[in-house]
C-alpha cells in the first residue's frame, strides 16, 4: 500500500469511529429536551385535559409548540416543555384581546 492510500484510510476510520461513538450522544440529546415539572403540574394541578372552555391554548402563560396541537410549554412551570394546548391548571387566566 502506497502512503496516500494509508492516509485516507486512517482518515475515514476516524471520521466513521467519532460518528458512530455520537450516535448514543445525540439519542440522548432528544430525550433531554422533552422535560417535565411534575413537581409544579401537581401544585398547580394540571391535567391534560380543558376545564370547560378554559385549556392552555387559550391561557396567556402558554408558549405554544411548532403547530397548533403540538406540546408546548408554560411560563408558570420552568423546563416542562410537554405542556399539552388541551390541558388545564389553577393559573390559568384568559389571553388578553
């Protein structure tokens, strides 16, 4: 084997070793995002579902999710990012128009 052939081998072995020791790396990376303050949901007593007309889509703490029925989060429950727009907890108060 000529020298330039050693050399890009060695090369793509560690280029193919790094990549493959991320992969644990990033799997959990997508976990962590995905947060929940079961402490706060249960002070608060949240649930997943509306209270009447009232629900989080609705409340002015709610920061809403990439679409409109994806999970979102809550100014009043820091870190919890599964914040459901159905949902419904004791602070809710109405958007204002």
């Amino acid at each position: 084997m000529n020298e330039e052939s050693k050399s890009s081998r060695r090369q793509f072995l560690k280029i193919g070793g790094a990549a493959i020791a991320m992969i644990p790396v990033v799997a959990m990376s997508g976990n962590a995002l995905a947060t929940v303050n079961a402490a706060m949901r249960t002070s608060m007593k949240y649930q997943d579902k509306p209270n009447g007309a009232n629900h989080c889509a609705n409340c002015m703490h709610f920061v809403p999710g990439k679409t409109a029925k994806a999970l979102g989060g809550c100014q009043i429950f820091p870190g919890d990012t599964e914040i459901s727009p159905n949902g419904y907890c004791v602070a809710w108060a109405a958007k204002p128009k």
